[in-house]
C-alpha cells in the first residue's frame, strides 16, 4: 500500500501532507514554492509509493468555486500529464487555513511562528489529509 499526498494549492507557495504506508496518520511534509511544486512531486513519487493525490478545493460559502480554482485547473492538468499514474481526487478545503491557524494558537505556539505561512499552509495540506481519512 502507498502513501496518500495532499497539495494544499497556493499561488506562491504549496503545503503537503503525507500518510504512512498504512494510510492511517496524516502528517505535514513540507512547503514548496509553487513554481517548484511538479519537480518535487515528480522527485518524492520516485522515492515514495504514492496511490493518491489530493488536491484541495477552494469554495465559497455558497459552494461555488472560489477565485483561486482557476490557478488550480492548470496546475491538475500539468500534474496529470507529468504523473499520468497517480489519481487525483479534488477535496473541499473552506476553513482549514483558519482551522490550521486555530491549531497553532491551541499548541501554544509563539506569535513569530504563528506568523509562518508556511507553516500555515503545511498545516492546512495535513487538515485535507486528515479530512480525507475521516471520510473513509
């Protein structure tokens, strides 16, 4: 069995989770400068066995696509091209920056980390994973 990985899609950067093999625990791998993002993905799935890719998708309260999910579309089909092997399933990812903020202030994490939107994005890769493993 692989690994599931989770894209938290930005326009400058890009938060990923990872599970274990067992795909039981999801965990924050990274961020990657979203113009880096193919070449890093293409370089893990050679050292990892990875089943699924989970992309994060941005609504709005009313459930229509948010701004953001034009950036995205491009990125989906460059990433299906480059990786023809690896499905990819679309996840619905309102809240989760806020909710991964709330996690830092809940683990007592100093104002200047807090600040890290790195952080905040890896963070949110791990919500969606999480998310995701919930559902099944």
């Amino acid at each position: 069995m692989g690994r599931l990985l989770a894209i938290d899609y930005g326009k400058k950067r890009t938060g990923i989770a990872i599970t274990d093999e067992l795909q039981i625990i999801a965990s924050g791998l990274t961020t990657v400068d979203t113009k880096d993002l193919i070449n890093f993905l293409k370089d893990y799935v050679q050292k990892e066995q990875v089943d699924l890719f989970l992309v994060g998708e941005p609504k709005q309260m009313n459930n229509e696509a948010s701004e953001s999910e034009a950036l995205i579309i491009p990125f989906l089909k460059k990433l299906q091209n480059v990786i023809p092997d690896i499905p990819i399933e679309r996840v619905d990812e309102r809240f989760t920056s806020k909710m991964a903020f709330q996690t830092m202030l809940d683990s007592g994490l100093s104002k200047k980390k807090r600040q890290n939107k790195a952080l905040i994005d890896e963070i949110s890769a791990t919500l969606i994973l999480q998310n995701y493993l919930y559902s099944k």
